[in-house]
C-alpha cells in the first residue's frame, strides 16, 4: 500500500516556466488537498478537492491550478513559476470526514 | 472558518524533563483538533487527535493532549522526552461537519538536548 505519492522530490524552474506537481493516492479517498510549507509560516492550504470533478481555493491559490478528473490523481500546475513559490509542497488526502490527513513525502521546488 | 495559535515557535528542553507545546484555536463551529509531527526532511504524521468523547486523548510515542473547550486550547504534553523527540510539532484544526479543510498552525521546533 504505496499511501499518497508525490513526485517529483526535487525541482528546480526558471522564472516563467511551467510545471505539474503530481499526486497520486491508493486509499480511495474522496478528499484530497495541497499545501505549502514555509519557514515560520507552517503549512497553508492552497487548493483542495473533496471528490472528483469538485475543486476549491484554499488560503493560498494564486498562481496555481488544480483539477480532479479521478479519485487517486491531484495535480497541481504551476502556470509561470515566480520566486516567490520557491517552497516544499504536501498533497494529502483522507477518506471520512473525522479521519486525519495523510501525506506525501513533498516536493522540495526552487525557482530562481 | 477556523485558525489556530501555536504560542512557541522554539521550545527547547532537556531530556528526560516533561515538556508542554500550546495550541489555540478558533472556530465558530464544533472542531475535531489534531497534532501533527515532521522530523527532519519528512512529511507529516498523525501524533494524536480529538475528535468527541474524553477530553484527555493520547497517542502515539507517549504524548498527550487535554480538549479545553471554554479555554479553546488543545495543549500537547510528554512527562518525559528524548532525544528523538527532536521534531517540528503541528496543531491543526477542521469544522467537524462535512469535507472541511484542515487549518495549521505555524508550527513548534521542538530541541532536546542531552
């Protein structure tokens, strides 16, 4: 039982370009979400998608996209890469309303 | 919505000595309350979690949490820490009806130190 798989580990981007973050879980969980991490500033949601087909903005959205076209994928797209995205970046899902988040290992993303 | 209050972002402390990290929160509506622990280079795993029921939860490595609802805090303890307690401590909090998302605090560094 892989859990939630998050690749890739390590990225680094040029101002402007574009990328996926892919998000993959195995547990059939309807709920699924993105965050990022930065120093100081714990974790911030950034999108997140209780089924497939349904998306909606966390505290952090600009600059990305999400969709869900099925249960166990959540990519999120980064349209033009800007310095101020350099972060780690956790995708978690979780099945039940009252069950806990489970994470991705992260993607370490440098943008320079 | 929901937020969360984390007092200490640095709380160092010797080992075998019992430690407390504080978390606040806010909600309009009922809450399930979760700690959260990162190691270095690692993701997230569940410590504990508040969900109903007795307000003294435990979890996993010998930690704690007391639910204080008119206090609005979920403080997470260890009578006795060691050294690869060393981690970065998250409280977090969701409304407890439907798919809410689950708010963050800022995090605790936590140092032991032999």
């Amino acid at each position: 039982n892989a859990g939630v798989t998050q690749t890739p580990k390590f990225q680094v981007l040029k101002t402007g370009q574009s990328m996926t973050l892919q998000c993959a879980q195995d547990m059939n969980h309807e709920y699924m979400s993105w965050y990022r991490q930065d120093p100081g500033m714990g974790l911030r949601l950034i999108h997140y998608s209780v089924g497939a087909g349904i998306t909606d903005q966390g505290e952090v959205p600009n600059g990305y996209n999400v969709s869900r076209s099925t249960t166990e994928d959540f990519p999120l797209r980064l349209l033009s890469a800007a310095p101020s995205q350099t972060s780690v970046y956790f995708c978690a899902s979780k099945g039940r309303v009252n069950s806990p988040l489970h994470f991705g290992n992260g993607t370490r993303l440098t943008v320079t | 919505a929901q937020s969360v209050t984390q007092l200490d972002s640095q709380v160092p402390v010797f080992e075998e000595a019992p430690v407390e990290l504080r978390c606040n929160y806010s909600s309009s509506v009922s809450v399930y309350l979760f700690w959260y622990v990162q190691y270095p280079n690692q993701g997230l795993q569940l410590l504990l979690k508040y969900l109903s029921g007795s307000t003294l939860v435990k979890g996993i490595n010998g930690f704690e949490a007391e639910f204080n609802k008119s206090q609005t805090s979920f403080h997470l303890r260890k009578p006795s820490v060691h050294i690869s307690d060393t981690a970065e401590y998250f409280c977090a909090v969701s409304g407890n009806s439907g798919n809410t998302p689950l708010v963050f605090g800022k995090g605790t560094r936590l140092s032991v130190i032999a």
